[in-house]
C-alpha cells in the first residue's frame, strides 16, 4: 500500500492512553497481593440490610394504595384501561374473539394474504412467498392462535415505540443537550433488569395485557430512539450547510435531507425494536403476557426442550419475515415490487394485488374454514420429539469437548478477573476503575464511575457487583470479537448477509429460556453457560450495527486503497474499521447493554450475583428489597461502563481522528 494510500487513511491508535491504562493495572495488582482480602464488603446469600428492608415496605405500601391514591385514580388506571382496549383492539383484529363475533375478524388466510401482499410491495416476490411459507409453517406447527397473540403483543408495543421513539430519536440527534439528558433515561430502561420491573408493574397495572405491554414497550424501545439519534448525527455535516446555504428551513433541511438520508438506518433502528420487543414476549409471559411465550414457559417448567424450542422456533420465524420487509422498506423503491415495469402498469398490478388481497381477507372474516387453521397436519409433534432426541444425542457425544471449552474460558479469563475485583479493597478498586475511566473516557467518564461505584457501596451488594462486572467484560470482550468478525463479512458482502442474518435474528429473538436449556444440557448450571447465552443474545445487534458502519463506509475510498495496492487485510484494518470507528462504538455501547440485560437469566442458571440476587427477590417476597437493590446495581454498572464507552466514542471523529 503506497505511503499516500496510507496517508489518507484514518487512525485511531493512540500508545499514550495503552500504556497508562497497563500502568494502572499493574500498580493495582501489586497492590492486590499486599491487600488481597481486606475491606472486601462480603454479605451472605440470605442477609438483608436496613435499605433492603424499607425497599420491602416501599413495595407493600404501593400495593396497599392502589385503588385509593390520586395518581392511581386518575393516571394509572386511565393509562392501564387505555393500554388493555388498544391491545385487545389489536388481539381482535388477529387472534382473538371480538367484535361481537365468535372468531377474529381476520383468520389465517387473511393474514397470508395480507402479510405476502405488503411483503411485495416493500420487498419483492422473494420476500412475499417468505411471509406466506413462513406464516404457514407457523400454522403448521399447531401454533396459530399463540402466534398470532404474540404478533398483536408485538405490533402494539412496536408501534406505540415508533410513533414514540422516531421524533425523541430525532430530537436527541440534533440536540446535544437533549441526549445528554435522555441517554441516561434510555440506560435506565435497557439495563434494568427485565425481572426486576416486572414486579412493579404489576403493582401499578395488574397483570394482564397492559403490565405485559408496558414491559415489551420499556425494553424494545430504546434501540430505535438510540439508532435513530445516531443515524441523524451520521449526517454528513457539510450536507446540512448546502442545505442551509440554498435557503432551505430547519424543518426542510430535517425532512427532505437528514430523514432520507438517514432512512436506513433508522429502519435498522425498527428492525432492532421488532426484535427486542420479540425477545421480551416470552420474559412477559411470567406476568400474563399472550402467545407463544406462554407456551415456551410452560414447557420449560419440566424442561421439555422439544415443545420450547417448538415455540421458540415460531417466534424466530416471525422474526425473520418482519425483518426482511422491514429492510427491504429501507432500502429504496428500486426493490420494491416489480420495479422493473412501467410506472402506470406497476401500480395496475399493485391495485390488482390489493383488490384479491381484499376478497381473501373477506373470506376470512365470513367462513369458518378460512379464519380457524387447519389442525388435522401438524407438524409440531414431529419438531417436538426430533429435538428432544437430538439434544440428548448432542449431550452423550460432546459432553468432554464442553467441559474442556468451559474450563478454559472460566479458569483462563473469568476467575482470575472476579478474583481481582472480588478480593481487592473496594476502595482500591473504586480508585482503580476511575483511573481507568478518566484515561479511557476523560474527567465526565472518571466522576460517573465514582459516583456509581459509591451507591453500590451504599446498597450493600459490593461482592455480587463485582461478580457480575467480571462476568459482563469477559462476555462483552468476546461478544465483540465475534460481533467484528461477523460484522465486517457482512458489511462487505451482501451474500453474506442474507446468509449470516437470518441466525443472527435467531440469536437475538429466540427467547433467552429456549437457548437456556441446550446450553445446560452441554455446560451445566455454571457462569460460562451465563456467558455464553449473553454472547448469543448480544452478537446481533452488534454484529449488525458494525455490518452498517462498514457499509457505510464510501465506496471510492475503498477502491482508492485498492487501486494504491492495498491487500484484503489492510483495506479492513486501515481504512473501513477505522472509519466506522463510531459504529464499533456504538455496537460496544450494545453489546454491553444487552449483555447486562441478560445477567438476571444468567442468575437461574448457576452464575450467581447480582442476576440471582434479582431472581431470588423475584420469587421470595421477603427478598423484594434486595432483589429490587440488585437490579438498581446492575443499572449503575451499566450506566458506569455506559458512560466510559460514550466517552471513548465522542474522542473518535468521523474521520477517525482524536
């Protein structure tokens, strides 16, 4: 590669903060092993503190007011009232009895026609005979009514989180002060433990439809308003001061520059929501949520892989035709339906389309035959008894390579780290990881991490913090290796991803219990299968947020490295990694984010810390208290780690200069 090739691509080195960084960690481990084992902060599994027991009177006082405080009266139970009609509204239209009718008012082969019918028109034929198959197989597995439910769930949740999400996407993109303010916001309802805000709501709307709602809405939401944001601050500046310069207004230059600019990626933003919002179906199913979930659950409860990966593996199917429509939408007309015919022609066939679409929706609603899916085929039993046979195979066969794999990672990377972090002073590692933050991070990153270090403290739960603080660097460092890789073939490669991104959305919506039960069958109860279902969890959405910063990445700069004699490897390490610098950051920040959220499941399954702290608060009312102080630790860490990686990111221009 010739020196100006070289010259003219970014570099994001910078030796000084690596070597302080490595100064910082020897300094602190020498001074482990004179310290190793003082002012260490240890309380028992079953001890409960003063703070953890106003928090069980906090939560007995807001069951006890429920129907006499004004907030509930006039603000709670308008909003649970509200949020149950629009759900059922939607359950109606779908799944459900409603409209005085004994049946959905749209059965099975109105949704065929209806989901095939707008997949070709924002996708093609491709995509449309995917949404038909896909939604008859789902029939075909016996499966219709809870997949359906689950469909009306997520449809409600996803839309309340656009019409939401969107416009606070675009205000934090074009207002630095606002996402200064409602970052922290969008932390809280990400890393919050899903079990931990479970309970209170259904403290404030019961359970039912509205707290199952609620839940999908809290979590699902801040990847589109997070995406979004970004995607309006990707907008080439120098874009926005042509825009200015001709005469255009604020709101011009927003909705006929920035938006299509940044439409894209801002769909990404909606795919990454529908898939959050599947994820979180089946956690909400513990509080009544309708669907599949229920099924998943219910069949976990005696470890019946076979009949969870059954409803697991609908979900995952929806997922995908949601996913590639959604896409599609994105990427402009050109792959729309027939785009290859004359415009008059082209919408002929599209008012064709819709008037056929229109007579097998009508049928729908009027026979039976119609609206109830057949059941006399169904696959699901087949499914049921193939995986079940297959993971006892896979358990009796691979049985010593998992125990080699789960030693190596726990005892290589994990203990040692948890060691440190457990057994050192609390007040030396506060000073560690601050000094840490600030040479990483600056002075911001340095005082946000004192200050969420200091409330651990407070809340009593400093050994099972920094249990789970090893445990989510450890996940996330791997999470992001195999996220970049991944990433970078699917950024460069459009073969690769129609290939790669049908399991990634696999990865990320199958329910976390469903892929729980054959990483237990292979590891065991143990910190490495935690590990491991968060890598699954957060590879996704990392993988895909690099995928389109790599593709982001403009084509004449590529081929002038190219043309300069760049090889393959100097092409992705210097110039398309470098100038997706603020998409790697970004897919950090996510990673991170969703392996937290996956730290209470990790809890069930033998990984001990905060995550089993908010489980057994979860199941046993007289540990609420302590159950709802994990889940506040869990969100410091995370707001901790959060504040460090922005402020890596925000020292990385798009030029990749610092």
């Amino acid at each position: 590669m010739s020196t100006a090739a070289v010259a003219s691509v970014p570099t994001w080195r910078r030796p000084g903060r690596l070597v302080a960084s490595l100064a910082v960690l020897v300094v602190w481990s020498l001074l482990y092993l004179v310290l190793r084992g003082r002012d260490t902060l240890p309380l028992g599994e079953t001890e409960t503190t003063p703070l953890h027991q106003s928090f069980n009177h906090l939560s007995d006082s807001i069951a006890s007011n429920r129907n006499s405080s004004p907030l509930f009266v006039y603000f709670f139970n308008y909003l649970q009232i509200w949020m149950t009609q629009f759900v059922t509204f939607v359950q109606s239209l779908i799944s459900q009895p409603g409209f005085g009718r004994p049946a959905p008012l749209i059965g099975w082969l109105g949704v065929l026609a209806l989901g095939g019918f707008l997949a070709w028109l924002l996708a093609g034929w491709r995509s449309a005979v995917l949404a038909v198959l896909g939604f008859a197989f789902i029939g075909w597995q016996g499966l219709w009514t809870e997949a359906m439910d689950t469909l009306a769930l997520t449809l409600a949740a996803v839309l309340i989180a656009v019409v939401i999400g969107i416009p606070i996407g675009i205000w934090i993109g074009l207002s630095r002060k606002a996402a200064r303010v409602i970052t922290p916001i969008l932390d809280f309802m990400q890393i919050m433990p899903t079990f931990v805000y479970l309970a209170p709501l259904t403290l404030l709307f019961l359970i039912g439809p509205a707290s199952s709602t609620i839940a999908v809405l809290i979590y699902s939401i801040p990847p589109v308003i997070r995406i979004t944001g970004h995607a309006i601050r990707s907008v080439p500046e120098s874009t926005t001061e042509a825009s200015d310069s001709l005469g255009a207004t604020r709101w011009q230059t927003l909705t006929q520059v920035m938006l299509p600019m940044a439409k894209r990626t801002i769909v990404m933003g909606i795919n990454q929501t529908t898939m959050a919002a599947l994820s979180m179906v089946t956690i909400a199913a513990l509080i009544s949520a309708p669907g599949l979930g229920q099924t998943v659950l219910q069949a976990l409860t005696t470890l019946d892989v076979g009949t969870a990966f059954n409803g697991g593996l609908a979900i995952v199917i929806m997922a995908i035709v949601l996913d590639r429509t959604t896409t599609a939408a994105g990427e402009g007309t050109e792959r729309t339906f027939e785009h290859g015919l004359p415009p008059r022609l082209r919408w002929g066939v599209a008012g064709l389309g819709a008037i056929v679409t229109a007579v097998l929706v009508w049928e729908s609603a009027t026979f039976w035959w119609a609206n109830t899916f057949p059941t006399g085929h169904s696959i699901g039993p087949s499914i049921v008894s193939g995986v079940a046979s297959a993971s006892t195979w896979i358990q009796d066969t691979f049985s010593g390579v998992t125990n080699v794999l789960k030693n190596l990672i726990s005892g290589g990377l994990l203990d040692p780290l948890q060691t440190l972090l457990t057994e050192s002073p609390f007040w030396l590692v506060i000073i560690a990881l601050t000094a840490l933050a600030a040479i990483l991070g600056g002075r911001w990153a340095a005082l946000s991490t004192v200050v969420c270090l200091l409330i651990v403290v407070g809340l009593n739960l400093w050994q099972n913090s920094m249990e789970t603080l090893a445990a989510t660097l450890i996940a996330t460092v791997l999470t992001m290796v195999f996220a970049i890789v991944i990433g970078v073939a699917m950024g460069r490669s459009r073969r690769v991803d129609r290939i790669v991104r049908p399991t990634l959305d696999a990865g990320q919506v199958m329910p976390a219990f469903v892929y729980l039960v054959p990483f237990l069958v292979l590891f065991g109860a143990s910190r490495f299968t935690a590990i491991v279902s968060a890598m699954v969890y957060a590879v996704p959405p990392a993988a895909k947020v690099i995928a389109d910063g790599i593709r982001g990445v403009s084509e004449s700069t590529v081929e002038a490295a190219t043309s300069a004699g760049a090889s393959t490897w100097q092409i992705i390490h210097q110039v398309q990694l470098p100038m997706a610098s603020r998409a790697l950051a970004l897919a950090t920040n996510q990673g991170l984010i969703y392996v937290l959220a996956m730290v209470v499941v990790g809890g069930m399954v033998g990984a001990g810390g905060l995550g089993y702290q908010v489980v057994n608060g979860f199941v046993q009312d007289r540990f609420i208290g302590k159950g709802l102080a994990a889940g506040l630790a869990i969100v410091l860490l995370g707001l901790m780690l959060d504040r460090i990686s922005q402020a890596v990111a925000s020292r990385v221009d798009p030029s990749g200069a610092r």
